[in-house]
C-alpha cells in the first residue's frame, strides 16, 4: 500500500481538483446528453434513430446515476473524518468515473438528421414508395453521395410503412458496422427475437431462411452497403421474385446497385440554394443572430457547402447556442471556425469513399485536386498527366491510357466522387470533395506534388520535388534559376491571359528541364529561343495552341518521341519547313486547325500554301497516328493529297469549329463550299458525324454519296453514321442511295439524327436500288428535323417507317410539295391494311411539329396500328391548308382510335381540316385544356359553338 500511494500521491493530495474535474465534465455529459435528447425528440417524428445513439443515451444515463452516487460519497467524505486509505480509494473511483464522462462527451457529436422535405428527397421518396407498391419490384436501391441524406430517407420511408402497416416485419441493418456475414446474420435474428441454436453461416442462413419464409410481408433494410452481398448466404429468400419481400439498400456507389439486381434505382442529389439556407436556420441559433452572422453562414454555405446536408447540419452546429438568448457568443464564429468545423466531421466520411476506391483510380481522383474548385475538369488533360507521370497500369498508347482513365472516372462517378459536366467530356468535383482531394494530395504518401497557382504567384514550396506546374494566367518572367530548381518535374502548362500574350518569353528558361515529357504553352505571342526546345529530348506532349513563332520551327523535328503535337491556331512568321512532320515516328496524335478567313489571306502574305500543305502531304507517313484534328482551307489540297484513315478524328473544311476541345471524342467531318470526295475518301468508312452546307460546286453530284469509292459501300457508311446534318446545297437530290449490289444489310444502322435544311433540290431521302431483299432500316433514328426542302414529297418509306422502333421528335417545315410523311406504296394492299405485319406503330414519338406543308393531306397513313402513336405528348399543326383528317381513314377502324388522349394538340390554320373529326375527339378524350386553337376559319366557328374552354 506505501509503494501505491507512493506512485499515485494525487490521489491523497489531489482530492479537491480531482472532485472539481468530476464536477466540471459532469456538467458537460449533463448539456451533451440534454442537445441529444433533444434533437432525438425531434427527429424521431420523421426518421428512425440509431441504435448508436440509444446506446449513447442510455449510458450517459447510467453513468450520471452512478455521478449522483458518488457526490453522496463526496459530500460525506467531507462531513466526517476518514482514514486516507478511504479517501485514496474515493479519488481513484471519481478518476475512473471521469475517463467514463471524458469519453461520453468526446462521441457525442452525432449527427442526428432530420428528414429535410427538399426537390431531391421528395423525388427519391415518392419513386421508393411507388416501387414498394409494385409486386414486380423486391429491390431497390438507393444510391449518393457521402452525407447526402440516404439513410435519413430511408428512415423516412420505413416510419411511413410502419405508420400504414405495409408489411408485418421490418428490419434494418447497418452494413458499415457489420464487417461481416456472421454478425449481419446476429443483427437480423435479433430484429425478429429469433435464437440460433448453430455458429455456423450455413446453419444460421437456413434458419433465416425458413423464418423469413414464414412472415407474410417483410421490409428489409440494408443501410450502407460497401459492396454486393450474396443474400443466399446470408439466408434472405429473395431468389424468384419472391412478392412477400421487399429489400432497399443505400450506398454510394451506383455499381453496388447493379450488381444487387436493383430493379429501381433512385439517386439522392443536393439541396438548392433556397434549400440549403432553410436548413442552416433549422439547424442553428440565427432567428436573434446578428446579421452579419447570418450573412457569414449564408455565404458560407454558399461558397463551401454545395447543398450536402451533412456539411450544412454540421457548420449549423457552432451557431446552435441554445443558452445564448441574445446570442452575443455568435460574434467570436467566424469562417475559420466552420471551416474547422467540417474537416473535423465531414472529410473524414469523404475520405472513407477514396480509400475504398483500387489503386488507379485513387491516383486519377488525385489528379482531379489539380483543378481550381467548382471548375469544370476536360478529362483529356487528365488523360495527358496520367501519360507523363506514369499512373496507369498500362504502359502502351495514349488510347489505352485514355481508355485507363476513362474507366476509373467512370468508377468516381459511380462511387459520387466525381459529378457530370454540362460539358461532354468534361466532369466536375463538389467542393468539398475537391478539398478532401487537394489535401490527399499535399500529404507526404500521395506520389503526387503539384502547384497549381491561379494568378501565376510564387510558390516555391516543394520545388525539388514538383512533378506538375501549372500557372493559369502566367505573366511574370523567371529566370532559368526559377526553372532549374524544378528537376523532377514531369509536366509544365502555362497559360497567358489575353492582355499578357505579348510579353517576350524565352524558351531558355526551361532547357534544363530533361524530366520534362509535356509542356504546354498558350497564348505566347513572343516566344524566343525556339532551339531549346531541342533540348527537352523527353518530351512527349507539346502544345504551342494561340501562340506565334519569329523563327524557324525545324528544330521541332529534333523532338523524336513526340507523341502528341498541338499548334492550333498558331501563326509561324516564317515558312512551315517540309519534312518535320514526317519526323515524329511515334506521333500518335495530331492538332492543326487555320481559320478559314485567315487561311487563304494569311498564306498569301506569308508566301505559299506550303504552310499547311507541307503538313498534308506528310500525314500519310506516320505510321501511328490515330487521332487528327484539322481546320483548314480547301486550297491547302495539293493534288494527290488524301487524308490517312485514322480512328478518331475532326476535320472542317472551310469552316470553323464551334468548340475547340482538348482532343477529339469521335469522327467528324464538316465540311462547306466544296466537297472534296478525294481527299476524305479514306475516312467515310467510319465517319461518325457528318455536316455539308453551302456546297457550290456539286453540279456533277446529284446524291451525297456519289463518288464514294467501290470499297466503301453505302451499308458500311451508314452503319457507323450517327449524325447528319445537311444544309444549303442547292443541288442536291438524294441523301443516300444504294444503287449497287450490297452484301451487307443495312439491319444495324447507327443513325441517331438526321438535319435537312433549304436543299431546294431534295426529292428522295433513302432511295434503294432495284435488288431484292435490299432494305434499309433505321432502328436507331431518334430526332428528324426538315426545313425548306420545297420538292420532298415524301419522308419515309413503308419499309423504312415500320423499323423508327425509338423515333422521338419529328419536326418538318416548309416543305411546299408534301403529300405524304409515310409514303404508301403500292406494296400495302389496301386488303392488308389491318394486318398486324402491315400496320405501322411509332412507339417512342414524343413530338410531332409540322408547318407551313400546304399539299399535305394526312398526318398519319392509314395503316397505322390502333394506339400506335402510346406516347405522343405534343402535336403540332400549322399552315396545311389542305389537311383533312389527322390520319387517313381506313375501313372499320376511327380518327381517335389510332391517338393517345394525353398529349397537347396546338391547331393553326388548317381551313380543310374535318370538324365532325376534331369535334368527336376532343369530346371523348376530354382535351378541352390542352388545345390551342388559331386562324382555323370555319372549323374555329364550329368548334367553339359546341366547346366551352
């Protein structure tokens, strides 16, 4: 006993402190218990409550018992004389009993969040309790973000079931806590007082299984689920659609969804603005606040939140001061205390979402934090820095890097770490996110050391280890020192703003850099020392976009490993020297774009076409190139001159593109004014896109595709074609025509939009040859649009019609001599007219629009199938003076049998349409709201006699 109180004399001597620190946590646990209680109150109207929390709860309750207690011992430890051994003892248990509150008040920050009636969780509310009402639905899935509400919806929903007594049982099981199939197993047979007489799996499962069996209608709940379970092991019949079970499952990552075989998947997105703001005032003291709080949190929310509840409900939490009636302590929370706020409690569940992520897509994320916040991120810059900093597995071409890349973004968005662009190839990050990423980054085990500065300021932080420096508006001039300090860097993009592009920089400056494999410079409109660049025996990538040379660029030639070369809109002051171009044997990919309007003026100054055309004439001798873009006149075709046929391109021909993309996603020709068939004739075997307007000199070419080669027959173009755009070609007859014999069927074409504009000549736009059996079909065509082609007769073929399986917008305009939109050909018998293989659906159409098609007489032929028309939602119909009947009338079969009666129905002009048929239609259905009608002369004054609107 002498050697304990020897080592532990606190305890003797301590005894008033150590009573007081009891006093001073006790106070504490009382205010964290009473917060916790309170806002359990609150939520458990909307939501279930954690069994954490209950747990929490309970023994913050015990814990103060056992506090009231020990005060009695206190109080009469005081009062009375006690031996020391007594009072060491008291001490000790009060210590003890200290650790217990320490740690109580330590967890009891839990966010307890109430079920938040926003757009998003309405939407995904209403769409759960649908699919719970749907027999032929037993999974669901629920998927978002980290922090984005899922489990409180859930909670939601399972509060409504048991509110109207949908089901018998229902179970929830928190898959984040229970790290495996045992222990879910423990959970589940604890929700239905069920007692296992086996430890083992297959024991447990079977018993389960028959319980489950056993129970009328149960409602399974698998909260943050990480990756795809087999029910089956775990003992939940769910095989054969089995209708007395319904399962929902949140997670974050859409792919557990899929595999899961969910049935319904519902996403959970942000709150907007307005939303968000009403949360914070739920959630926080404000109502009394000072208003340059308010504002701060309202800004605060704004700029760093973006709508994730979690991070408002936990910013919310400094401001909730609920013993501050005047709130006077809310003046000392500035943004640094909410900032502090949610690293604490948010990026920790962030970051639980990257470490779960494999390796190569935890390295392209990290790439992300290179971007400046809530900045859209082109994936092929991501592409490019995988490439030179080695991050991808694969070490081959650049297009199985990309295909590396954009895998795992595919894998971010799924997993909600990356968000869809307005933009096609570009992705976002939210902010919060973004800043999980930057920190990851900046830690000494990420690889990664980047400085990425917006305003091109000095950061000469880590300098001897940089691997990326990327300045995005450089306009300050360093010396070679400032340079040669960064050895290991890999990548340098530098960027100059339009009022700095004159500043002189010298290419000296990074000779040094040996490491270097991509350097990207724009808007150097003086740049010097070209010869340097010869050093840089590295490099891979050089982009040189908007920037001017005053000397020669020969010795781009010395840069033998270029595998990447962009000079887009580059100016080179003196001649373009042949046989460069020819040098970059590992060339894979290609940018070259001229303005139009500069290219045959700035030529002729500058002294020859050869500045492109010594380009042109060399593409054909490299042997990898597999991506080229190119802008250029149509003068810079020297004879002999034909484009390679590589797998991605974009080329315009006297014309400009409308978006100037990192790199090239498809194949795209748009081409103007003439039509080169010789020099593009390699790259109609898999042109994707294709855009023709303004051709003049097309007299000898009465069919777009005429002058295709024999090798590349009209099935094959088709088949790859996706989009069609056709406009001012004032010749122009057919679009397509198959004349010669073709193996290959046309059953599988690609095409999804077709675009004709003012081709005053058109009267045919799929003509077939007279071979048997050649069909064309069009199963992929979703939008066709028609303007001024004045001697079209005639849009679809019976044949043709009968494949628009996903037709969703047909919009015709100005075509003076249409008769028909389907033409009915001699092959329909008007004996076959009812046949099922002769009647005609357009299952997808969604909006019809047509005007100013005077000689048209019927909308729909008069073989179209009874309710063919199941989703039309919008039909328009202006200037057809001669319309009589909206579908042609067929024996045995009425006007109103053929339309759906929810669609809207906007009518003007249409002096011979029927008014007995209009009349009987809009009775029937009812469609008295949703017409608008206009300048319909007589038939107006019948309809509105017999219509009260």
């Amino acid at each position: 006993m002498a050697q304990l109180v020897e080592c532990h004399p606190h305890f003797l001597f301590g005894f008033s402190k150590i009573v007081e620190k009891l006093q001073e946590l006790k106070n504490k646990l009382t205010l964290a218990q009473s917060q916790v209680q309170k806002d359990v109150n609150e939520a458990k109207k909307h939501i279930q409550i954690e069994k954490n929390v209950i747990y929490w709860l309970t023994e913050a309750e015990n814990v103060l018992n056992e506090v009231h207690i020990l005060e009695r011992r206190i109080k009469k430890n005081k009062r009375s004389f006690c031996c020391w051994i007594q009072r060491y003892q008291l001490s000790k248990k009060i210590e003890e009993k200290t650790l217990a509150i320490r740690q109580l008040v330590t967890y009891s920050a839990f966010h307890i969040m109430q079920f938040f009636e926003s757009k998003s969780s309405n939407k995904a509310f209403n769409e759960i309790m649908e699919a719970l009402k749907d027999d032929g639905v037993n999974m669901i899935g629920v998927w978002g973000m980290a922090g984005v509400g899922k489990t409180t919806l859930v909670d939601a929903v399972i509060n409504k079931v048991e509110e109207v007594e949908i089901f018998h049982k229902v179970i929830k099981v928190d898959m984040s806590q229970l790290p495996d199939i045992g222990q879910i197993q423990d959970n589940i047979a604890d929700s239905l007082d069920l007692k296992f007489e086996t430890r083992t799996q297959k024991g447990k499962a079977k018993k389960l299984r028959l319980r489950l069996e056993k129970e009328k209608k149960v409602f399974v709940v698998l909260d943050d689920l990480w990756k795809a379970l087999n029910l089956r092991e775990i003992g939940i019949p769910f095989e054969g659609n089995r209708k007395g079970i319904k399962i929902i499952l949140t997670t974050r990552n859409r792919t557990v969804c899929e595999e899961m075989r969910s049935q319904v998947m519902v996403s959970l997105g942000f709150l907007d603005e307005d939303e968000a703001c009403t949360l914070i005032h739920m959630n926080a003291s404000l109502d009394n606040a000072p208003q340059q709080v308010i504002n701060m949190a309202e800004g605060f929310a704004k700029k760093y939140c973006g709508g994730l509840p979690l991070a408002l409900v936990t910013m919310a939490r400094p401001l909730r001061i609920k013993d501050d009636p005047d709130c006077s302590r809310l003046e000392g929370i500035d943004e640094n205390v909410l900032q502090t706020e949610i690293k604490e409690n948010v990026y920790p569940s962030l970051e639980k979402s990257y470490n779960h992520l494999i390796e190569t897509t935890k390295r392209c994320f990290l790439l992300c934090a290179i971007h400046l916040h809530q900045d859209s991120i082109d994936v092929e810059d991501l592409v490019r820095y995988a490439l030179c900093l080695g991050f991808c597995q694969n070490d081959g071409s650049i297009e199985q890097v990309r295909s590396e890349v954009y895998k795992a973004i595919k894998e971010l968005k799924d997993s909600c770490l990356l968000l869809e662009d307005d933009q096609k190839r570009s992705i976002k990050m939210h902010y919060m996110v973004s800043s999980v990423a930057k920190r990851i980054a900046a830690g000494e085990d990420s690889g990664l050391v980047i400085q990425m500065n917006e305003d091109g300021s000095d950061d000469d932080s880590s300098e001897e280890k940089l691997q990326i420096r990327l300045i995005a508006d450089y306009y300050k001039e360093r010396d070679i020192e400032y340079f040669e300090r960064m050895r290991e860097v890999k990548v340098i993009s530098l960027i100059r703003s339009e009022d700095n592009q004159d500043l002189p920089f010298s290419l000296n400056a990074l000779q040094s850099l040996t490491n270097l494999r991509s350097l990207e410079l724009e808007g150097f409109k003086q740049l010097q020392d070209i010869s340097a660049l010869a050093m840089l025996t590295n490099l891979e990538i050089l982009g040189l976009r908007k920037s001017e040379f005053q000397e020669s660029v020969v010795i781009l030639g010395e840069l033998e490993n270029l595998r990447v070369l962009d000079i887009r809109r580059c100016k080179f002051l003196l001649r373009f020297p042949p046989n460069v171009i020819r040098r970059f044997v590992k060339l894979e990919e290609l940018y070259l774009c001229y303005s139009p309007v500069e290219g045959s003026d700035y030529v002729a100054r500058r002294g020859g076409a050869s500045i492109s055309a010594a380009i042109l004439q060399e593409l054909k001798l490299l042997p990898g190139l597999a991506s080229l873009m190119l802008q250029v006149p149509s003068q810079q075709f020297l004879e002999g001159v034909v484009l390679p046929r590589v797998e991605r391109y974009r080329i315009a021909i006297n014309r400009s593109f409308k978006t100037d993309p990192v790199t090239i996603s498809s194949r795209v020709l748009e081409i103007s004014k003439r039509f080169p068939l010789n020099v593009i004739s390699e790259l109609l075997w898999n042109v994707e896109f294709l855009q023709a307007s303004n051709i003049k000199k097309i007299n000898h070419i009465k069919c777009l595709t005429d002058g295709t080669p024999s090798d590349a027959p009209i099935a094959t173009i088709l088949q790859n074609l996706k989009g069609v755009r056709i406009e001012d070609c004032k010749h122009l007859q057919v679009i397509f025509q198959i004349e010669k014999e073709e193996n290959q069927a046309l059953s599988h074409s690609n095409l999804e939009n077709l675009w004709l504009w003012n081709l005053p000549s058109l009267d045919c736009i799929w003509k077939r040859g007279r071979t048997p059996g050649q069909s064309i079909r069009l199963a992929s065509l979703k939008a066709v649009k028609i303007v001024r082609c004045g001697k079209l007769k005639s849009v679809f073929s019976f044949s043709v019609a009968r494949s628009l399986e996903c037709l969703e917008e047909l919009e015709i305009s100005s075509c003076g001599e249409l008769k028909q939109i389907v033409e009915e050909s001699e092959e329909i018998s008007p004996a076959n007219t009812n046949s099922d293989n002769l009647s005609l659906r357009l299952p997808k159409l969604t909006s019809l629009e047509i005007r100013d098609c005077w000689r048209l007489e019927y909308v729909f032929p008069k073989f179209m199938a009874p309710k063919g028309l199941p989703r039309l939602q919008k039909l328009t119909l202006e200037e057809l003076n001669e319309l009589k009947q909206i579908c042609a009338p067929a024996e045995g079969r009425e006007e109103n049998e053929i339309l759906c009666p929810t669609f809207k129905v906007f009518l003007s002009s249409l002096f011979s349409l029927l008014a007995t048929v209009i009349h009987h239609y809009l009775h029937k259905y009812n469609l008295f709201k949703k017409i608008v009608l206009l300048n319909l002369g007589p038939l107006y004054e019948v309809l509105s006699h017999s219509i009260s609107f």
